[in-house]
C-alpha cells in the first residue's frame, strides 16, 4: 500500500477526502506507518528543487530508516524548461546534484534517465523530468 507525505495540511486534507492515506510528516512520524523498514520505496517527487541541497539531503536521510534495505528510492525534478516555470523553485536539481545527494545520504545511484522525451529538449518543454533512481545499501 502506498502513503503520501506533504508538509501542506490542506494538500494532506484533500488526498484523504478521496481515499488516499496522507499525512504531514509529523503525523506519519506519529503513525503506526512510522516501523523500521516498512515501504519497499520512497518517492520525491518535485520536492527537492524547492530547498536547498543541504536541506534536500536532510529531508532524503530523515526518511530512509522507514525504507527496508534494498529499497528504492526514486527522483523527480524538472529540467531547465520546467524549473524556470516556477518561481517557488529554490535550487535546479541536474542528474549530478541529485545524485550526489543520494550518495550523501548513503545511498547508491544505480539508474537516472530523460522522460518523457530525451534530454535535449528539456531546456524547452516544460515537463521533461530528471529521474534518478537509487537503493539503499546493507549497513
């Protein structure tokens, strides 16, 4: 089963009204979700360009207690069309940062692609996305 995450009350508010299981992150830390190793992955996504790289690491290292050793964690965020597009977008998160930030949190980036169109064209439709993918290695 699959839960969301967002800092946003109001976001969590209407994914329950449609049935989803959603929390704030400190209710999810309040929840009996909240086991050791409990999901099979984690997904970010278009999350970490709107923080710092330091504050993105913090946020990726805060959650990987809950993902079982060889989980995946999975990164979404936009290319250089996209990330203009929005001014609440803090730092442009490439294929390098992301996964510099994966390998600072302790995890192994073993993936990373353009989707849905190769990655030139990032720098003009909007919605071409970096995905890296990454797992959590034994202690």
């Amino acid at each position: 089963s699959s839960v969301g995450v967002d800092h946003n009350r109001r976001a969590v508010e209407i994914a329950r009204c449609r049935g989803l299981t959603a929390f704030t992150p400190e209710e999810l830390r309040a929840s009996p979700w909240a086991t050791p190793e409990r999901f099979d992955s984690l997904l970010f996504s278009h999350v970490l360009e709107h923080m710092t790289a330091a504050q993105a690491a913090e946020l990726m290292r805060g959650h990987l207690d809950l993902l079982r050793e060889g989980g995946r964690v999975v990164v979404l965020t936009p290319q250089e069309a996209g990330y203009r597009s929005d001014p609440t977008h803090v730092e442009f998160m490439d294929f390098d940062k992301v996964e510099a930030l994966l390998r600072q949190a302790g995890l192994e980036a073993n993936a990373r692609y353009s989707c849905p169109f190769p990655r030139l064209l990032g720098t003009v439709f909007k919605y071409n996305e970096f995905v890296t993918i990454a797992r959590k290695r034994a202690p």
